[in-house]
C-alpha cells in the first residue's frame, strides 16, 4: 500500500518546495501541503490538516515532512499523531527528502529513509567545472 | 567580520523559505536569493548569482545554501567557488539553517554549524499535547 505523503510549513515554504519538485519531476509528484499563514496560529493549522485528513479514508501510512522542530506546523502535526496512528511526523524537511519520497511511496520504513536521504544531502558539494560550460 | 549568506533554489523555494524564517524572527532576517525559474538553465541562474556577488565588495566568507546536492543551483554556486575564494557552498538546506544562520553570522565555521543544526533538525518530534489546546 503506499505512503501518503502531506508537506506543512510556515508560509508558502512548502508549496514552493513542491513546486521546485514538480520543475525537475514534473506535475506528475503532486501532495498536499498545509502552509500556515500568520493569522492562523494553532487552530487555523488544525483546520487545514484536518480537512486534509478527511480525505485520506484507507488505513495506510500518511507521513506529514513538516519544516521545522519545534514550530506549530510540527507541533500540530504531532498533536494529530495523538489521535490518529497512521500519522508519522518528521521535521527538517528538505528537497532532496521530497524528491525520494515519490520513489519511495511503498517502502515499508519511508520516513526512516526519507530522514536517511534529508541528513546525507546535507554537505559540501565537491567543486568540479560542469560540462557545457 | 559577519559573514554573508545568499540562498539558492529552483523556483521559489528560497524566497519562501526566507519569508518563513521572518513569520518567525521578522523582517530583521533578509539575505538576498536566487530563485533560478525554468528557463534560466545555468547561464541565467549564473547570472542571477553574478549578480548578488557583485555587491559584496569585502572579503568577508559567503556561504551560499543551496537546495539540492547536484541541482543547477548548487553546481552554479559551486562553480563560482572555483573562481572566488570567499565562496563556499553547502547543500541540502532546510529551514532549520536558515534560522541559525541569523544568529551565528560570526562564526568562524559557519558552514559546519549550519550543517551540523540542519542535520540535527531532521528528526522525528516527540509527540506531546501542547499547552493551549
């Protein structure tokens, strides 16, 4: 069965990582996002996930990549895996993290190697001329 | 001498992910971007960062955090490096970095504190009920 997958953020930030996904996958990596707007506080993020949630019926996993330890849009998203245990919740989300997740939607253990992926393309790019320069 | 930061991303990831770090630390955090858009390929995002690094006149270091090890904008960024010294270049960037950043501008080796907060962030939160709910 495969993963389902939400990005949340502050602001626009995890629309926009979607988008830069769909300029090197195409429209065919599509997720839904919840991006908070600075009115909404806690409750207004509740509300977005929720409707969200709604949506998704079957009992298969759903991991929320959120931006940021600590801020609402995880700490939400960690209240709902309170009550709802398909929920998986991982922070630090990065691009190179949502590029594998379209990859990888059946892996058993996909926030494990999704939080792998995130940490190993944290680093120094080797410096090297690139060819049709 | 504080150093400089400039982010890098397809599309316009870097802008809102800097516009998230101000929903949390305000306006007070502005660095400049370079949101490479499809058609810019190599030579337009380039020209972008040519751009932005033609107004920092000193010698101070200027770290650059790019989306995606591998991605057009971090190749861009990193080709750069190969002629100007002050240039180093870390990938991978969540929004974790991009806060500490802000408050670290000093630091020495700020590409490996940058690095070592981003990795940190990338972790799975614990689940707890949050006061005003």
């Amino acid at each position: 069965m495969e993963n389902k997958i939400i990005l949340m953020s502050h602001g626009m930030m995890a629309k926009e990582m979607l988008n830069s996904a769909k300029m090197i996958l195409g429209d065919q990596i599509d997720y839904p996002v919840v991006c908070m707007s600075p009115n909404d506080g806690i409750d207004g993020t509740k509300y977005k996930l929720t409707k969200i949630l709604e949506q998704i019926t079957g009992n298969e996993k759903i991991i929320i990549m959120a931006d940021l330890m600590g801020g609402t849009p995880a700490n939400v998203a960690s209240m709902e895996a309170l009550s709802d245990s398909r929920i998986n919740v991982i922070t630090g989300m990065n691009l190179g993290m949502i590029l594998e997740s379209f990859f990888s939607l059946k892996e058993e253990s996909l926030e494990e190697k999704l939080m792998e992926i995130g940490i190993q393309g944290i680093m120094k790019p080797q410096v090297q001329a690139i060819d049709d320069e």
